[in-house]
C-alpha cells in the first residue's frame, strides 16, 4: 500500500512511499499488545514500597491487659495489627516487577498497534525536516500546519535531530523519539503517530527481522 508524503506546511509533496503489509496490515492481536504494555509499566515500577510488620515495629513488649476476666478478646501486644500503630499483615515489600518477553512477540505488539493507527487515519507520513535552533514556536507552527496542535502526537525521527526534539520538550501533547525508542505504549499513548520519510524504512526493517 502506499501513502502520500507530506511536507511541514501540510501539503502532499507529490511523492509517495511503500508501506510493508507484514508491518501496516496486520489484523488486531489484543492480547499481545496488552502484554507488551504490561511489561512496559512494570519495567517502569521502582519497587521499592515497604511496610513495617509486627516485628518491625518499635514498642513495649509487656502484656497490655491480663489474660481473662476483661470480657474482650485476649491481647498480649500493643504491636498487634488489631492495634493503631501495630504492624501491618501481610504488608508491600521491595520487590522487582521486571519481567521478560519474546522478541518476536514484541515485534508483533509493535506491528499491531502500527496497523492500528492506519486503519483508523492517525498515521502521516512527513519529509524530512530540521530546525537550524532549538524553538518550540516552529515547532508549534509545524503542528499547526498538520492541524494536530491540539491532539497528542508523536514524531519519530533522526536521533542526531537534536534541535527538533529540544523544541518539543516543553510541549505535554507531543513527544519525539527515534526508532529504537519506539514501543508499544507510545504508540497507543498518541492520537496520531508522525513518521518522516528516511525513518520509515529503518522501522520496517527492524521490524521484519
């Protein structure tokens, strides 16, 4: 299939270029991308929450009340989690939540989403730009040309492109990356996905490995 280019002003450059099916024409795997997101925000996870246990907790360690005759339950700790201030049952500890998936499977998740976006009109193909100086209003003004100002975008490009992705930074609604940082979760994080002409082939190439 092919798609028009289109240059920073938002108009069709006359070219066109070649997108792969085994890349743009999948039909939806949910669960694969479902579990390439999971892994995505799981790797992202500090754990490093904690809470204290009975035998954590800083206290006397004297048998508060006698043993009968009180008409209540028997106690023997203030430490006791029935307790305020008493340790916590079964409470978080630091843990690792990385967990590993298939590459092939990966890939697949990627494929989706791409398809995805295709499908449903939120994928433009742009020339290959630059600025000569860091500026978020040329930025904006290349946004606003594409009339995608007020939706969330992201730009995949050159990583020696510095002075675009400086532009960008400030901006909430638009994030740029280049090929190897593009995942899953992105993807389906932006309204429409923007890809310039000379990366398009690097990304089909990694991924019909």
């Amino acid at each position: 299939m092919k798609v028009s280019v289109l240059d920073i002003k938002g108009k069709e450059t006359g070219r066109e270029v070649e997108l792969s099916e085994s890349v743009f024409g999948l039909e939806p795997n949910d669960h694969v991308v479902y579990l390439d997101v999971k892994q995505h925000l799981a790797n992202k996870r500090q754990g490093t929450h904690k809470a204290k246990e009975r035998a954590e907790i800083v206290g006397s360690t004297r048998k508060i009340k006698k043993q009968k005759g009180t008409g209540t339950a028997r106690a023997g700790s203030i430490k006791s989690p029935i307790f305020k201030g008493g340790g916590r049952v079964f409470g978080p500890r630091p843990r690792d939540y990385h967990f590993k998936l298939n590459k092939k499977l990966k890939r697949l998740a990627r494929k989706t989403v791409l398809s995805q976006k295709l499908k449903n009109n939120q994928l433009m193909i742009v020339e290959d730009f630059g600025f000569e100086a860091p500026k978020t209003k040329e930025f904006l003004n290349v946004l606003d040309n594409l009339n995608i100002r007020d939706k969330k975008s992201l730009l995949v490009l050159d990583e020696s492109n510095k002075n675009v992705y400086l532009s960008s930074r400030n901006l909430k609604s638009a994030k740029v990356v280049n090929v190897s940082e593009l995942n899953t979760y992105n993807i389906l994080n932006s309204n429409v996905l923007l890809i310039t002409e000379s990366r398009l082939e690097e990304l089909q190439n990694n991924l019909n490995k």
